[in-house]
C-alpha cells in the first residue's frame, strides 16, 4: 500500500509519499514514490505515484527518458505545468497500453495514480491529480490539497487543520499527523517519509527530508498526538443518560 | 453508505448505527439498520446490516417470519448465538440466490454484511460478524469489536481507546466520537443514530436512544472532540528544522 499527500498553500507546496511496496506479503520493500524534476531558476517538478509499481516506474522513467531528446516535447521545455500533467498522463497511458494486456491475463491490477505539482517560471504554483486513466483535474482554492493511496485514515486531521492560508511549519505538521495516523491503522504504509519543501515562487527545492525510524521530530509528534488525543478523550463528558446502566451493572449478578 | 459498530466488552455490549440510505443521488432516505430481537430473561439479539437494503431487509424478515412457526429452527429456539449467526448467513444466501440474477442483470451490487450480536441464557455474550457469502467471524478478546460498512474514518479512535475492560459509558462515547469523525468526512453516513447497551448477563434490553440533531449530549461531544483536537494540534512543537524555509519565504521576492 501506499500514502501520498500534497497540500498547495498560499505560502507554497508540501509533498510526502511513504515508501513501503508490498507485492504480496512475501515481498514487502522499500522504494522511493517520489521523483523530483527540478532546474533551479526555471522549474521544480514533483511527482508522486501509488499502484502498480512497474507501471508507475516506467511512466515516470519514459517521462525522464524523453526530458533527454530536445527534439520532442518534454518536461524540461513545456511552458506549463498543465502540460507537465498531460505528458505524465500521456506516458501512464503509453505503458499501460504496453504492459496492461500482459498483466490482466494474470489478473494483475496495472491501475496507478499519480500526484504531481510545482511551479515553472512565468506561472503560478500549480498541482494535479492523474487518475489511472491518464485524465486529471487541478487543485483549487476550496480543496487545496490531493492524496493517493490509503487515503482515509489520514484525512480526517487535514480537514480540520488545512487551508489555502495555513504556513508551511503548520502544514508540515499537519502532514506528519496525518501519517501518523495513516500508519497506525494500515501496517501496510509505512516509514521513511520523504517530505518535500518548496516556498512559492523559490524556484529551487527549498527543502527536503528523508524521514526514518530515528527522526526524533516525528517519534515526538506521534507520542504526543496520541497522549493529546487520550487526554481530551478523557474530558469529554459521560452521558448521563447512560448513569442508570452503569449504575445498574454495578448490582447485577453475572452468569 | 451506512456505518455501524459493535463492541464486546466485559461490561456489555453497544451496538451503534447511521440511518442514511441512498439508492442515487435523488433518493436518500433514512432506513434503520437495527433490529432486535429480545425475550427477557431469555435471549436478547442485535443485527445491524450494511449494502443493498433489499437483501438486508429480506434476509432479516426472512429471519424473524421463521421465527413464528415453531415447527422449524429458528431464533427464538436455538440454543446459542452461534446458531444465530448461522440462520442469518443462511438466510442472506437464501435470499441473494433468489434475488441476485436479476440484480445483476442491472449490474445492481447485492452484497451485504450483517454484525449479530447478543446473548442467550446458559451462554456467554457472542459477538459475530456475517460476511456477504453468508460465513461468519467472531469477536474475541483482542479485537473487541466489529464494523461494517464506512469503516476507515471512525477506526482510530476505537483502536486508541478500546479494549475489553473499557465501562460501557466510555465505550458509549467512544462510539460517538467515532460516528462523529465518520459522518465529518463521508457525507452519506448520517445521522439519526440507534443506540442500544446491554449489560453482562442482564438479559434485556438495558437501553436504547434514538440520537437525532436536536441530541444535545452529541452535539457538546463533537464540538468539544473538534475544539480539543485543534488544541492538541496546536500545541504540538514546530519542525525546528524548517525554521529556515519559514525565514527564507518571509524574505523572498514573490511572483
């Protein structure tokens, strides 16, 4: 399984992708769901993928191998980000047209999805949502965020936390909750995190991490998320409806 | 979408479901999901359902039509909630095989699942839950509990504060603050929520609620679980490591 998430705020973009791969419970590794584009000055591209790990490599290598021919349209020359998706889409396509007949005939799902945002000069920062099917759609003001993968468990907190002016310190927080909680309920997503940085209109990669099992931050915010949920657990009030009931378990003689 | 929990504690059971049903987007409908079937001092039973209601509905009128012709086994004579379980499940094949063709032939989703749960004189409490082919599992000491339906958003919180030896009043607001997350995130889950406690041994319905929007006691429990998380996450320490990033957006030329 896997967890993506990318958050598109006023004051810039967050990525983060776990790295756990399960194909089969024999076959659980680690493989990096992040792939950075970046030409300093001109553009910073991050892609983000889940499904099929065949398939969402090969798209994005197809996407890097074509960046090497200056004779065709490529990520390194397009003027948009929109562009940027369309040749993502058109690659995941291209492979699954490619490979997709070989692997239905063992049922294998050749579905992926990919997350992909980022800024190139002359244009706002900007980030989309490639479904399996090589279409996409944009983030907007009012859901200025994306996920992939095991989406839900870690859902819940950016609702509650996120939006369009949230700082970056915050959100990155936010994001680390997130899978805090994505990993406590789904063993199948798992650490390091690679988290991405990247202040609006920077144009170079301002910040990455590679978070493993010793990042101290991380253990810090998981201890204490969980103690702070546990407390006001605790002070929420007991139904009173309910003091009969507890009342009458007390005297009631058990089988 | 519905959403229904069960738990199986040493002080009782609770048993907690939505009563929002939509067959399309222009036909959204409050259906309970509850049935009980209770003779004091002798058997109290609980099932809840999730998926296509006709088959729900069918397998459990099937169920209880049965249960007036003593001629026949049936849930008001077996000896054990394992045999209930067993005539729920036979009762969802029965009904699936006589309905599931023309479903199909729509390409309509017949599936099903039922969480039973209760006890008879003579036996312990049992907790079990009906899949769509119409096996069963059962709950036992290391995870007390069951859901069907839109399970991923209200898992957290019960698997943070739940095990066997929780009061029933606490388990009572656990699955509150469970329904609460749930209906927040997937707006098909809905309220009014059906209730129901039962005490160890007690043999009779202890207590039921029927929680509407006007239930003050749920509306102080979300407002206060959402303020007191936003606190906790409030409080919790900023990545001292991106302090920089914060500084150096605070100084860079925008675009």
């Amino acid at each position: 399984m896997t967890y993506c998430v990318a958050l598109k705020l006023n004051a810039g973009l967050v990525f983060a992708s776990d790295s756990r791969t399960n194909a089969g419970v024999d076959q659980i590794a680690c493989f990096k769901k992040m792939r950075t584009f970046v030409n300093p000055d001109d553009r910073v591209i991050v892609i983000m993928s889940s499904g099929n790990l065949s398939i969402t490599q090969n798209a994005i290598n197809l996407l890097e191998q074509r960046g090497r021919h200056f004779d065709q349209r490529n990520i390194w020359d397009v003027d948009s980000m929109f562009e940027v998706a369309q040749l993502l889409g058109e690659a995941l396509r291209e492979v699954r047209q490619h490979d997709g007949v070989f692997l239905a005939q063992n049922n294998v799902d050749a579905s992926a999805n990919f997350i992909v945002g980022g800024q190139l000069r002359g244009e706002a920062m900007r980030l989309f949502l490639v479904y399996a099917e090589g279409n996409f759609i944009e983030a907007g003001e009012e859901t200025p965020y994306f996920q992939i993968g095991e989406t839900k468990y870690g859902k819940p907190i950016i609702d509650r936390v996120i939006n369009s002016d949230t700082p970056l310190s915050d959100a990155v927080k936010c994001v680390l909750v997130s899978f805090d909680s994505t990993m406590r309920s789904n063993l199948s997503v798992g650490l390091p995190i690679d988290l991405v940085c990247y202040n609006r209109s920077s144009l170079k990669l301002d910040f990455q991490r590679h978070i493993t099992q010793d990042d101290a931050y991380f253990s810090q915010i998981s201890r204490r998320w969980s103690e702070g949920l546990k407390g006001v657990f605790a002070s929420l009030p007991n139904p009173e409806w309910l003091r009969d009931i507890d009342m009458s378990h007390r005297f009631s003689a058990d089988s």
